[in-house]
C-alpha cells in the first residue's frame, strides 16, 4: 500500500475511523433533536434566557434552525421582549409540539 509500513498504515486507519466516529456522532446530534437538546444541557448550557438570547444559543435547541432562530429574535424586537414562554407558540414554525420540547429549557427573565 504505497510503500507505507505496517506502524504507518495503523496510523492512517485509526485518523480514519476516529474521523468516521465524529462525523457519525455529528450527524446523530443534528437529525436527533431530542438528543441534541440533551447534550446541550449536559454540557451546562441549562436554561436560555428568550430575552437575551443570540441566534446560536437558539438554534441550540433541538428543532430551531437559522430562521426559526431569526423570526424569534424578530418576534422579540417587535414586542419588546418575551414576558412568558409560551408567547413562542405565536411564531410561524413553532407547534404545540415544538414548544412542549423546548419549553424546560427556556425562562423569560
């Protein structure tokens, strides 16, 4: 294998798979929303302020991409801030559904 030796071909294999093994876990974490939510809190993220909170810290929540994170910031500037969580289920992509997966990782302060 191109005149490499067995100590270098086990080196290339293992960079390999351990390039595999991220982008596999990469790829559970962004189509497995609940599972994403849950790293995130893991990794002592806790709660997101609505009030305060930046489009990346949005869209660390499972379900919101980048303009569901957009309308919300949008939604917040318009009415001047959030006075409850539930005011989220106002903006277009947000479902009951949604919210109820969210709302224990939000608080309005």
């Amino acid at each position: 294998m191109l005149g490499l030796t067995a100590q270098e071909r086990r080196v290339i294999l293992f960079l390999i798979t351990m390039a595999l093994v991220g982008l596999g876990i990469e790829f559970l974490v962004k189509i497995n929303s609940p599972l994403k939510v849950i790293v995130n809190a893991y990794q002592g993220l806790g709660k997101i302020n609505l009030n305060s909170a930046g489009k990346e810290e949005l869209k660390s929540l499972g379900g919101i991409g980048e303009k569901l994170a957009q309308r919300i910031i949008d939604y917040r500037a318009k009415v001047e801030g959030f006075k409850e969580t539930d005011e989220l289920k106002n903006i277009k992509g947000i479902s009951d559904d949604k919210y109820e997966k969210i709302k224990d990782f939000l608080v309005v302060k």
